[in-house]
C-alpha cells in the first residue's frame, strides 16, 4: 500500500510541536549545527566548536546536514563525548531531491547559496543546470554557476563556455570561471562563499573534491575530527558534510550525482525558479495555458521575438511535462 502524504495542515502541525519541544526542553540542553550524518549518528559541532557523537531520539523526522539542533549530553566525562538530539529547531529551508521509487530525499537545510558546479570535462547538462536553479530559487537561496577545470580549454570548447555565459550570465546569473589545480578563479570564490552557508552540487566528476581541498586546506583533519567522533571510525563521501570556511562562512560538500530532480514542485514554483519568465505570468490568453502550443501564449511569442533563450523555454517545458508524469 502506498504511503499516505501528509496534509499541509499536518505537517504545519507538526513542525509547530518540533518548535515547541525546542522550546520546552529543560535547561540542561545545548544547540549545534549537524554536520553530516552516519546511518543512525548524526555529528555534531556545538556552539563552543566541538564535534561531538550524537544519537537521534525518535519522532524527530529526518535530521540533515545544516539542521540547528538541540541536544543533551550523555556523558560529559567521555572520550569522545556523546550526547542525544532532543529537538529540531525551525528550518530556513530544505534541499530536497527525488529519490528511489520518487520519493523525496532531504540533501541539506538552511542554505543560503547554492552553487553550481559544471566543468568542461564532462560536458555541462544544461537541463541538470536549469533544475538545480528551479530548485534554488524556490528555496529560496542565491544561486551562481561555477565551471570548473577551465584549464582545458581549448578551440574544441571554448563555445561551452560562451554558451553558459551568453544563457546565465545574460539573465542575472552570477558565472564564475575556476581551476582547482591551478587555483584559478579560487580567491573570487572564496570571497563569493564568505559569511554564508554554500552548498557545492553538481554532476560526479566535475571536480567539487579538488574545489574543497582548495577551499579547505586543512579538508584531512577536518575529516580526521569527524571520523573520531563517529562510533563507526571513518567518513563517508556518501552523504552531505558542512565545514565551516577559514575564509568565514560554511561549506556543504554533497555527493556527486548522476541527475537531479526538485521534489514535487507545481506548475506555478516551476515558473517561479525560471527568472526571465517571470514577467510573462498571467500573460496568456488561457489560464490554463500549457506553454506549449496554445494560441496567445506569452512565452511562445516572447520566444518568437528572441526576448527569451529557447534552451531555457525547452527546459521549462520539460519540467511541466515531468512534474505531470
């Protein structure tokens, strides 16, 4: 049988009793910052800078990487201390993206900035990137594209490039040109990540790794720390991890993926997430125009007239086509 979805009424519900328990906590709790997690331990860093090992109490949903918790110590005289999470304090947001059998699988909460890494090697999915940055804007978070690995280009590739640049650059999109292994284009990232939380996506093999260890010089001990205090002694690059930016700021590495789908997004936050169709909204002759081949369609004519990208308006449409099916 499939599972019930809960209602807008019961999850406002019950996001009220988490608020609550948070509140209503006794005096001997501490808040931190999840750091990542390992099956059923979540890591911790408290608010006087220590990792710590926590268990989940139940009921508490699912606890990610960027959530603000609260927790109580189990022992305090332990080596490595432990402690129990007790309550999950109100989100900014949640990245969300559709997972086995469509389900939704929580990446990470309260972002303010998600960047998008691309590379010349693989070739940049321009339909990966325009999801990534529907997903964005509906969080909302500020969304900017990185390609990376420009140390390939070359005459075969340098269009990829004028591409990206001529699409996003042209709408408002921040585009930013890097080489993890000749630190190009690393001083202005740094400076665009300070005093945020930043999340890296991006497909497998566009080189995030090499784009933290610049970032983080020190990326070893912190994974060092973070498998100390896991009970299971090693780290996993199979989840999201945060680390806060000598620079300032903080830093969430999520996994390589092979694709990415927002989760659930209707006909109007599909729009929303699409920046230079905004304007067009409530445009078309029929209200409930599909944006494909009805007649007076405000996006159809904008595209006709060359005001919008058609790779862009491709995109769009392929997103209302998957969110029907």
């Amino acid at each position: 049988m499939a599972k019930r979805r809960l209602t807008e009424r019961q999850i406002r519900q019950i996001s009220a009793k988490k608020t609550q328990i948070a509140s209503d906590t006794d005096t001997d709790t501490h808040n931190g910052t999840v750091l990542t997690h390992h099956g059923k331990e979540l890591i911790v860093n408290t608010e006087s800078n220590e990792t710590i090992n926590c268990q989940l109490r139940q009921n508490l949903g699912t606890i990610v990487c960027g959530d603000r918790v609260v927790f109580n110590y189990l022992d305090i005289n332990s080596e490595p201390k432990t402690a129990v999470v007790v309550a999950l304090t109100e989100r900014d947001n949640l990245l969300e993206k559709t997972g086995f059998a469509g389900k939704a699988k929580a990446v990470a909460a309260n972002i303010d900035q998600v960047i998008v890494v691309c590379s010349l090697v693989p070739r940049p999915n321009s339909y990966l990137i325009d999801r990534y940055l529907v997903a964005a804007e509906n969080l909302p978070a500020s969304p900017m594209i990185v390609i990376n690995k420009i140390d390939l280009l070359d005459d075969t590739n340098e269009h990829i490039v004028n591409d990206i640049n001529s699409i996003y650059d042209t709408i408002g999109y921040r585009v930013l040109e890097t080489s993890a292994t000749r630190n190009m284009g690393i001083d202005e990232l740094k400076s665009m990540l300070a005093d945020s939380t930043s999340i890296l996506v991006g497909l497998s093999g566009v080189g995030k790794s090499s784009l933290v260890k610049d970032l983080l010089p020190d990326i070893d001990i912190r994974i060092g720390e973070i498998s100390q205090a896991s009970s299971e002694g090693k780290h996993t690059t199979t989840v999201s991890t945060l680390y806060s930016l000598p620079s300032g700021g903080n830093l969430i590495d999520s996994p390589g993926v092979r694709d990415f789908s927002p989760v659930n997004l209707n006909k109007a936050q599909i729009m929303e997430g699409f920046i230079e169709l905004r304007p067009y909204r409530g445009k078309c002759k029929f209200a409930n125009c599909s944006h494909t081949h009805e007649p007076g369609c405000a996006i159809t004519e904008a595209l006709e007239k060359g005001e919008v990208n058609r790779q862009r308006v491709n995109s769009f449409r392929k997103m209302l086509a998957d969110a029907e099916t």
